[in-house]
C-alpha cells in the first residue's frame, strides 16, 4: 500500500503509467527530447521551468494535445507548426523571451486559455483574434518601449498602466469588454475595439 502511495507522487512513475501524460519541467532541457515527438497520443505536455529557447518544427507532430506548459523558459519565437495542433486548450507561455507569435497560432480554434504574460512582443499576428476564448495578454506581455513600428494591432485582455508610447501606424486596439477604464494615447487613425 505505501509503495501505491508514493508511486501516486512519483513523476516517473507517472510517465510511465500514462501515455497521455509527460512532465519534464524543471530538469534544465536546453532541448525537447526528440522521443517526445513519437508520442502521438499525447494530451498534457510539461516542459515550464526549464532553459528552451526554441521548439523545433517536429511539436506539430502531437496533434492530440490539449495542455502545453512552456512558462518560465527562454523561448523567442515559436514555429509555425504549433498551429498543427488543433486540439490545443490550454497553453502557457508566460515568463518568456517572445518577440513575435507565429500567425498560425490562429489555428488553434479550441484553444481556451493562451497565457502570454511577462514576454517581449513586439507584434501580435491578427490570426489571434480567431480565438474565442480567454486570452490573457496584459501589458506585461509586449515590449511596450519597443513595439514594432510597423505593427497594426495590438491586444490586451488586462490593462494595469497608462500607454502613452504605441506604434503611429497602429490601426487596431482590442481590448477584452471587462476594461472600461484606461489610460492611452491614440495614434491618429486607430480605433479601440472589443473582444
């Protein structure tokens, strides 16, 4: 019975038992272990708290996941096959270095959560507003001093500071309908929206 309990607590344990799980924070990955990609049935993915800087083109071979942990790494960009994995629900990409999203993460349709906090964007793709769902985008998220100039659209699903420093050929302001009072200045030709 005590062997029971603390398999219940064991990680490897874990692994092994449920093909759908794989939990590989917190072991200082500079890479994804490249196995992981033969695991088609995947469903929940943990790989936060570790030293990725990128993930490779071969992500979008887990179609089958639903929960993707990528907080609290390095990561710059992501690739373009992240939007292959249609079945994505949640993912999280807070405490990051992202610059950019790649446009396909559009794709992810049945996404319900995209937490992107503590990054460096610098633009957002417009494909992101094919999402639905919770978006959790604050100020946090972008490189406000150094926003692309030629970026277009800009969203924030939580707003805590005044904007006065926004790109001039900025045309869209989505902001999510829960925030009515805010502080920002607006290029010439920009229109605030709701999501």
């Amino acid at each position: 019975m005590d062997d029971m309990i603390n398999n219940l607590f064991n990680m490897d344990y874990l692994n092994s038992m449920y093909p759908i799980f794989r939990d590989l924070s917190n072991k200082q990955l500079e890479s994804v272990p490249t196995e992981i990609y033969d695991l088609v049935d995947l469903q929940i993915l943990c790989l936060n708290d570790n030293k990725l800087k990128k993930l490779p083109m071969e992500i979008g071979n887990l179609i089958n996941l639903k929960n993707l942990h990528l907080q609290n790494n390095k990561l710059e960009t992501l690739p373009a096959e992240i939007g292959k994995l249609i079945n994505l629900e949640m993912i999280l990409l807070h405490n990051n270095e992202l610059k950019t999203l790649p446009m396909e993460i559009g794709n992810l349709i049945r996404l319900k959560s995209l937490y992107l906090a503590d990054n460096k964007l610098e633009k957002m793709p417009e494909e992101i507003l094919n999402i639905k769902n919770k978006l959790f985008i604050g100020e946090s998220s972008y490189n406000i001093d150094n926003l692309n100039h030629d970026m277009k659209i800009i969203i924030f699903s939580e707003l805590n500071i005044s904007l006065k420093k926004l790109p001039i050929k900025l045309k869209e302001i989505w902001l999510n309908k829960s925030i009515e009072n805010y502080d920002i200045k607006i290029p010439h030709g920009c229109v605030i929206r709701k999501f």
